[in-house]
C-alpha cells in the first residue's frame, strides 16, 4: 500500500484502475476499506475504476454504497474495455476522468 502511494504522490493520476481478475471473493471489511479508498480518492480529485470482477465480487460491490457510486460507468469487464474507454475519452478531447466517466460496463 505504501509503494503505491508513494507512487500516485509522485505521478499525481486522474484515475485508479484496479484489476480484480484474481480475487475470487470480498470481505465486507474489504470492501469497506475500497468504499473510504473512494472517498479519499474523490477528495483528491481522482476516479477510481474497477475491472474483471467476478459475478460474486460484482454482486456484493453492486449491493453496497460503494455499488452505487461506481454504477456501470466506473466498472469494466476487463483492463482492455477500461482502457479502450479512457483513450476514447482523452481523443475526444474530454479532461481527464476525474469525476464519473460515464458509458460502460
């Protein structure tokens, strides 16, 4: 936690795509912890993204507070769809995803 950090300190993004291709199920501290990673992150001007959840993970985060701020337009089906989206963004001239994006699943 402390590398990436350091590491958004220093590149300063306007988004936070997280992959969660690997992570087989959520516990609800988890994703408490994800709700308030949102909100600190939104207070800093920075969208976070989710990507490649499983229909378990994608069920739990969709019930929650933090479902319903993502809705389908922070959350993709893989890293491919989320970054084919952000360029579409940027070519199209729009600013840098720091509020909701808006589009697709």
């Amino acid at each position: 936690g402390e590398k990436i950090l350091a590491l958004m300190e220093q590149t300063q993004p306007a988004m936070m795509l997280l992959d969660f291709n690997a992570i087989p199920d959520l516990e609800y501290t988890t994703l408490k912890m994800l709700t308030e990673a949102d909100d600190k992150l939104r207070a800093e001007g920075i969208t976070l993204w989710i990507t490649a959840l499983n229909p378990e993970v994608l069920s739990m985060i969709q019930r929650s507070k933090l479902g319903a701020r993502l809705d389908r337009e922070r959350m993709f089906f893989n890293v491919e769809v989320a970054v084919e989206r952000y360029a579409q963004m940027n070519s199209q001239g729009a600013p840098a995803p720091r509020k909701a994006p808006g589009g697709l699943t």
